[in-house]
C-alpha cells in the first residue's frame, strides 16, 4: 500500500475487514468517535457477516458484498435509533453511535469444556457428576439471532467475548439435556453410542435457536466420577484401537444411533422379548390339559 493509499484509507470513512484480521468469532471493528458515518461503504468479505449494534441490541445485519449504509439500507437502525429524522436543529443527520461487528460466517471448530457438571443418579442408588469436553463444529446461520444472544448478556462485545458467551452457553445446554435424560453412570462407561446421538440431537435443536447450526460433535470425552473414570478411559482406548485397526468396521454402541434412549435414571430396563397375546379360551383349554396331565401322573 502506497503513501497516498495509507491516507486515503486513515481519512476514509469506508468499513473494511481483512479475514487475517479476525481474532474472533465475533471481531469488534473501532469506528471514529464510536459512530458511523451514513452513506459510508461497507465491504463484507466471503466467509463473514456484519453486524451493527447499540446498547445490548442487535441492528442491522448484512451477509457478504458490498452495501453503502445509508436510511434504505438501514431499516432498523430507522426504527431504533430514528436516523432518518431530523435532528433538533433541523439538519439531517450524517453519523450515528453504534458498535460494528464482523461475524464469522463460515463453518469452525469450537473446543468446548463445560463450565458445570450435571449431577445424576437417583438418591437410593447413589448421585454422580458428569462434566463434557468435545470439539464444536459450528456454522452461523443467522447473524440477527446469533448477536441477539450474544448483545443480551454485554451491552457491546469486546474481542473474544462471544467464545466466552458460547462456552457458558453450551455448558447450560448439556447440562439440562443430561438432567432431562438422567443417564445412568454404566452408560457412560461402557459407552453407549444413544448418549452422543441424543446430546448432538438436542443440543443441535437449542443452538438454532440462537443463530447456530450444529454441523458435528468429534472427539467426546466425559469427565466421571474416579472410580468410574479408569474404567471408561479402558474401554475408550479399546474402541480406539478397534477403529484403527478396522475403520470400516461398525461398533456395538454404533450400530443403535437411530434408536431412542429412554429416560429411567440408574436402574438398568432390560430389552423383553414381545410375548403374543392368548385368548381367554385358549388359557382354560391349556389349564384342563395341564390339569389332566397332573391326574395321569397320579
């Protein structure tokens, strides 16, 4: 970059965003003075988004391209913060205070380790805690319900405040879905696969609900009470190999992803084969017979 282009860029009132730059989920970009100047262009770049936002809420949202800001493109900055009204003496207004936002808009990795551990178990056969670390994949999909979250917590972001958000976040999550389902502690020891496939099932439905699409859940690993943790790092080390040596192969806990975990907390419900019904009259043919084998044996 030239000299003229340097000052071209330090005067200009343009928002731009080097991908290089992102230190963040959420990357805050400073503006002069903390406003933003109306009419000025704003380039989002591909993988990213832009948000605007004031005082804990969330404005206008742009995808990637290139957009002047102005009262037709800012419909709810007009709304919340009234920028196409004229001022009190009676100019139009040329800037208006916001924070700026360039949001990650393309799939990443999220290594999360929860902030709570779920308690479980049942009082007469004892209570246990459960912590959960994994690796995220994560798409943002929509930008307004993604910062809504995020701006409900902090009136404004600072630089690498949303993993922070998303941490304890997700750490509420996982512990309402092991609560919901009270998993007994066999089940995370012998690694039953209905464990992985309800908590990426259900913590998919409640991150959508915050602007998140959950694209996968890789490398599980539970955090159980000590005596049961040697057992379960055992039986974790014997599927790894098992998959090395055999990565095509379909393992036991595999192989019932598609079937629904019942809740029933520590106590063990073995599967009963299905018994066909018999009617009333076949039962007193049965009784007579069994009746009449038990008078020739006298």
């Amino acid at each position: 970059m030239g000299i003229l282009s340097k000052l071209k860029h330090i005067f200009s009132n343009d928002i731009t965003f080097n991908p290089l730059d992102a230190t963040s989920i959420v990357t805050p970009i400073a503006t002069k003075s903390g406003k933003i100047k109306l009419d000025c262009k704003v380039t989002v770049p591909e993988g990213f988004g832009f948000a605007l936002g004031h005082n804990g809420k969330v404005l206008d949202c742009f995808s990637k391209g290139e957009y002047y800001l102005s009262v037709s493109t800012l419909p709810v900055c007009c709304k919340k913060l009234k920028i196409h009204k004229i001022d009190k003496n009676g100019k139009i207004k040329k800037s208006f205070k916001a924070e700026a936002y360039f949001i990650k808009a393309s799939p990443f990795d999220f290594d999360f380790i929860s902030l709570n551990k779920a308690e479980l178990g049942q009082v007469s056969s004892g209570i246990f805690k459960v912590g959960l670390r994994c690796k995220l994949c994560l798409n943002v999909e929509n930008l307004s319900l993604f910062m809504s979250a995020l701006l409900t917590e902090y009136s404004y972001l600072k630089s690498n405040e949303a993993e922070k958000l998303l941490r304890m976040f997700v750490s509420d999550y996982v512990v309402s879905i092991l609560n919901k389902y009270n998993f007994a502690l066999f089940e995370f020891v012998n690694l039953n696969f209905a464990i992985e496939n309800t908590l990426k099932g259900e913590l998919g439905q409640k991150l959508e609900k915050i602007g998140l699409k959950l694209l996968d859940i890789k490398d599980i690993r539970y955090d159980l009470p000590r005596k049961s943790q040697k057992d379960y790092e055992e039986n974790l080390k014997k599927r790894d190999l098992e998959r090395t040596d055999n990565p095509t192969k379909i393992l036991p806990t595999e192989i019932e992803q598609n079937e629904e975990y019942k809740p029933f907390g520590n106590i063990k419900i073995e599967k009963i084969d299905k018994i066909e019904s018999v009617s009333q009259e076949e039962q007193f043919v049965d009784l007579n017979l069994e009746h009449l084998y038990d008078d020739t044996k006298k």
